[in-house]
C-alpha cells in the first residue's frame, strides 16, 4: 500500500535538499575552486609557512568536509524538529 506524500512531507524533502545542495556547493567552492581554479590568486597569501591555495587543497578542503558533515548532522535535527520527526 503506497503512502500518499502530503504537503508536509514535500515542505520537508525540500528544505533536505536545499541543505544538501547547499553543503555541495561549499563543499566544491572549497575543494575546486580555492584548491585548484584559484590557486594561482592564493599564492601571495601565506598561512602556516605555505601559500593559502595549497593550504586548501592539502588541509582546508578535509577540514571544511569535516565542518560540512557536523553541520548537515546539526542543521537536520533541527529540521526533524520543526517538522515532528526526531527520534
């Protein structure tokens, strides 16, 4: 028996994928774009002994992936929340 899908739930799935394509889009601004597009822009900008577009690419891209996934976990409870869905 097929569940109807209801106004609520088609609110919820795409507040989830306004989440996601936000998180992507971050995600390859950071590792595309600062890494490797606009790198050669970076290259006077020192952090840590090293320039800021090789910084992204060898540490930023993981540490703003690892930021991204705590803020997708964070920002879906909230979202369960508002929509009655937490565990």
């Amino acid at each position: 028996m097929a569940k109807e899908l209801t106004e609520r739930d088609r609110a919820y799935w795409r507040a989830n994928v306004k989440l996601i394509s936000f998180c992507l889009i971050v995600w390859a601004l950071v590792s595309y774009g600062f890494g490797i597009l606009l790198r050669p822009m970076l290259s006077g900008i020192s952090v840590g002994g090293t320039d800021l577009g090789f910084w992204f690419a060898q540490q930023g891209s993981i540490l703003t992936f690892l930021a991204l996934v705590f803020f997708y976990a964070w920002r879906m409870n909230r979202l369960d929340k508002e929509f009655g869905l937490e565990e």
